[in-house]
C-alpha cells in the first residue's frame, strides 16, 4: 500500500491544520442538524478536501458519533471504512457528470428514504458536474423528508473550482469550507511519523524541504519520501 494511501486521515484528530474547518464540522453532528444541508469542500488540490468530506459522511451515518466523530465500531463505520456501505456513495464528477448518472442516484434515493436509511452522497471534482445533472439535483437537495427538518438529498460536493459552481447548488449548502494547504512544519512533523512508522532514516532538517519543494501538497510529500526510500533500497541490493 502506497505511503499517500496507508497514512491518509480516518478520522478528524488525524487531520492537519484545519482545526476551525473540523469544530464547525463535529458540531453540526452533535447538534443533530447534519442532515439539514448539503456541504462544499472547497482548496487546491492535495489539501484534503475528499478526506474531510469521507470523515464527515461517516460522523453523519454513525449510530453512535463520539463527540461529532465516528465511533468506528458500529456497523455504518465499518462499513464505510471498509468500502462497502451502500449509505456512502463516491461519484468521480470527472467521468459521471451526466444527468443519466444523477437521475439513476434519484431513483435509488427514492427507495432508500422509504425504507428510512439516510445516504450521502460524495461528489469529487463537483465543478464538472453538467447543468442538467445539476438542475436533476436542485429539488431533491432542498425538499425535506416529510416531517422531518432533513433534507431528502444530502451532498457533499468537493471541488478546486468552487466558482464554477452553480449559486442554486451553493445556496442549498451549509457555507463553503475553504481546505488550505497546511505549513511545511506540519507537513515536516507528519513526514518525521511517517518515517518512524517505516523505520526510515531520515534527516529533520530536510523534512521542510520536501514540504516546500512538493508545494506543500502533504499526498506528494508522502509519494517523495516513498520513492526515496525505494532508491536507498534499490542502493543497499
């Protein structure tokens, strides 16, 4: 497994430097109010936006939240942290943009608001969405469930291009959540774990250099200090 991919955040203690992004998240699950809106990651790319947006749909759907985080033991949990839950669902916007994709989404609603499960759905690259699968979307977006203040589709749409997105889409939100990059000395700080964790050598003055040189994209700092660690051992051989 992929150094990117084995150190991602799970869950919002592990997430760095968006601190304020991560207090206005849990309290919306603790308050019960979750379900009232859809959500909008929005930052450049690497910043952490999906990881946010996966962390959060898990809060919601979780049968026991822990102080606005997911317990991570309850069947939704697991589920979820295992690629399997039919509550959570991904779309790559990239590649289903159509009204078609949507409308298919829309039916499977239908059947899941009748059997009384919530589900949540995770638009990555939300920017290229089509219009008409945007429009699909309006309605259900801002209909609530019959007696209940929830809305009948809750989005979490995740995006570089936030000005790209519709203003009807945006005003069914809760208010944009600007993902920034976080500092190289954090970024130094979650490579020098890393390191440990691998049982690399590595020298603490260089870690900030890898932050600075990668952009301060903390995915491509952790794919820099994995391919450096196959060359020293290519090396060693």
């Amino acid at each position: 497994m992929s150094f990117d991919t084995k150190y991602r955040p799970v869950s919002f203690k592990d997430v760095l430097g968006q601190d304020g992004t991560i207090q206005v998240l849990k309290s919306f699950v603790k308050t019960g109010i979750g379900f009232h809106q859809s959500y909008l990651f929005a930052g450049p790319y690497g910043s952490g936006k999906t990881t946010l947006g996966r962390i959060l749909a898990r809060s919601l759907l979780c049968e026991s939240p822990i102080d606005g985080s997911p317990c991570d033991s309850c069947q939704s949990c697991i589920e979820i942290l295992k690629g399997e839950s039919i509550n959570f669902i991904e779309v790559d916007a990239a590649t289903n943009s159509g009204k078609d994709q949507i409308r298919k989404i829309l039916e499977e609603l239908q059947y899941a608001t009748f059997s009384g499960k919530r589900r949540i759905y995770l638009f990555d690259e939300s920017h290229q969405l089509s219009k008409d699968a945007l429009d699909a979307m309006l309605k259900p977006m801002e209909d609530c469930i019959s007696g209940s203040e929830e809305k009948v589709l809750v989005c979490i749409f995740c995006t570089t291009e936030p000005e790209k997105m519709r203003s009807t889409i945006l005003s069914r939100c809760a208010p944009a959540f600007l993902v920034r990059h976080m500092s190289s000395e954090l970024i130094a700080e979650r490579l020098e774990v890393v390191c440990k964790a691998e049982g690399l050598d590595y020298d603490p003055d260089v870690l900030p250099l890898i932050a600075d040189i990668t952009e301060l994209h903390i995915r491509d700092a952790l794919k820099a200090i994995e391919g450096v660690s196959m060359l020293g051992s290519v090396n060693r051989e």
